[in-house]
C-alpha cells in the first residue's frame, strides 16, 4: 500500500509539473509576442503631419486633406498630427521626429525650419506648384497630372489635335515636361510658349488666337500666376472663345464657372487619399520619395453653356463625362 500511495503521489506531482511548465510556456511566449511587437512597432518610420493653427477659408482645405491622409495612410499607430503656431518663437517644439520618420507639411511655411531641424528625413508639402532644390524635400502638387487631363480630352473633342500652354518655365518646367510627355502618350502636339510675365503673357496669348484653327486647335489655361491674370487675360479669352469657337479648357474651377469648356481640380480629400497611400507605401518599401507627385485623382467640372455653344466640335456624349456641371443655375 505504501509502494502505491508513494508511486501514486510522484504522478500526481509530474502532472502537476507539467500543467505548471504548460502554463508558464505560453505565459512566457505571451509576454514575448507582446514586447516583439512593441519592439517592431518602435523600429518602424511614422508619418508626423505638421497642421498649421489657422481660422479662415483654409480650415476646411486643411481639414479634408489631413481627413485624406489618415484614411489613405490607413495606420493610425503610425501617424500622428501636431498643430504648428506660425508666430511662435518656436513653432516646431512640439515636434520630435526620429530620423527614419516621415514629415508633411501641408504648405512650405515651416520647409525652413523643419529642414534645419531634421536634414536628414522625407519632407513633403501638400499644397504647393514649386518644386524644390533639396534631395529629401518633394511636392505633392494641387495641380492634376496632364496626362489625366489630356485623356479626358480626348473623350470630351472630336477634333482637337493642337494644344497651347502659356507658362514661366523658370517656376514651371516640371509642368511642361509632364504635359509634353502626356502630349506625346496622347498624340498631341503640345505647343509651350514660355513668357515672363503678364504684359508678355497677353500679348503671347493674342497671337496664339490669330493663327488659332478653331478645329483643330485648343488652349490649356494653368494657373500660373505669372502668366495669368483674371481681371484682363481672362475676360479677353472668354470673348475669343464665344466668338470665334475656340476650345479652352483650364485647371481652375474659377475659370470654367466663368466660361471654359471643361477643367480639372483637386478633390481636397481624394488628393489626401493619394498622399497618405504613396507615402504608407514607400515607408513600408523603405524607398525614397520621387521630387514631385501630381494629382491623379481630380474632379472634372463641365461649362454647359459653353458646351452647347461648342457642341460641333465635341464628341455627342461629352456631358457623360464629368460629374460637376457650371454655372449652377444653368438648365
């Protein structure tokens, strides 16, 4: 009897043992899963967004595209948005980025002191039409890709087959070589005329319409400051264009409510979206940023009257093609 209770309690004990080593097991390999992922979530770079503290009409721009970003970006433990004061002393002391983590800004004010603080991190500006000098800094442009707007070109006139650009190749030689590389995908034939300012500018633009073919010919309006001017280049072009039929499309949503056929503009949170993806997307590759992105994903704005007015040039279903129709309260 002794033999078997003695037997009898070592089993026990074994058993027990083994339930005991079981649990401690897994509890340990438990606390180890936990810390490896706190230490792989540590080891991966973070996007910080610097949003600056202002009131006005660009709270709404800055709220819908901070809104794109986080939902583009899709990783809220690796994000994070601080406030800037622009007329602090010291706009950037809530700011303490590690150097693998990526900074956006959403408009160039702070690019100065953000790149004397951290030389060696990704910067990007949201809202600008410049390109920068340095290695790390890239642009994310309001301005929407040619090639987007040459395709819906091509789906909105029968005929056209020869565009005009007016631009300050100083400030904007990357538009111009993306719009004669989108020229070319599209067999355009892109003409640039570079001028230097607005006097250049309206004289360029009345000798482009003199040798215009109504046909065959069309004007791509930018919104390029230093050729463009609302109060005397535009009303003269929205009287050639109702008088002499000629086809001009822009990328300012003011313009087309005012009389161009067509144009292309940013979709503040679908242009976040865009900036959130790609910058998720090359964090996670571990890649660099190229110098200048352009916006792929614009919203389409159609004038109807000047349409209508247009029609024998247009494709019969042209209308079909965009989804914000101007002015308002044409019928």
């Amino acid at each position: 009897m002794f033999y078997f209770i003695k037997n009898f309690s070592h089993f026990c004990c074994r058993k027990l043992l083994r339930k005991v080593c079981l649990v401690a097991s897994i509890l340990l390999l438990t606390i180890f899963l936990i810390l490896s992922d706190i230490a792989f979530a540590s080891d991966q770079s973070s996007l910080i967004i610097l949003r600056p503290n202002l009131d006005g009409p660009y709270t709404n721009l800055f709220d819908n595209i901070v809104n794109g970003v986080q939902k583009g970006f899709n990783d809220s433990d690796r994000l994070q948005i601080i406030q800037t004061e622009n007329n602090s002393a010291k706009p950037l002391e809530k700011v303490n980025a590690s150097q693998d983590d990526f900074i956006l800004l959403l408009t160039p004010k702070l690019l100065e002191e953000v790149t004397k603080k951290y030389p060696n991190n990704q910067i990007a500006i949201a809202i600008t039409t410049q390109k920068f000098s340095a290695p790390n800094v890239s642009s994310f442009m309001l301005i929407p890709n040619p090639d987007v707007v040459f395709k819906k070109l091509s789906k909105f006139s029968v005929t056209t087959k020869r565009i005009y650009m007016i631009l300050h190749l100083k400030s904007m030689q990357w538009l111009a070589d993306a719009a004669q590389a989108a020229a070319k995908t599209h067999n355009y034939d892109l003409q640039i005329i570079n001028t230097e300012g607005l006097s250049e500018s309206a004289l360029a633009y009345r000798n482009i319409i003199k040798g215009m073919d109504p046909k065959t010919d069309a004007i791509w309006v930018t919104q390029d400051n230093m050729t463009m001017d609302a109060r005397v280049i535009l009303p003269f072009l929205l009287d050639r264009l109702w008088n002499d039929g000629l086809l001009m499309f822009s990328t300012v949503l003011v313009y087309v409510d005012r009389g161009m056929a067509f144009g292309a503009f940013p979709n503040n949170e679908m242009y976040g979206q865009q900036i959130g993806k790609q910058i998720k997307n090359l964090l996670d590759a571990d890649q660099k940023l190229k110098p200048i992105y352009l916006l792929d994903t614009p919203d389409f704005a159609m004038n109807l009257r000047t349409t209508r007015h247009l029609k024998a040039q247009l494709y019969p279903n042209a209308e079909q093609q965009f989804n914000i129709f101007l002015p308002r309260d044409f019928r």
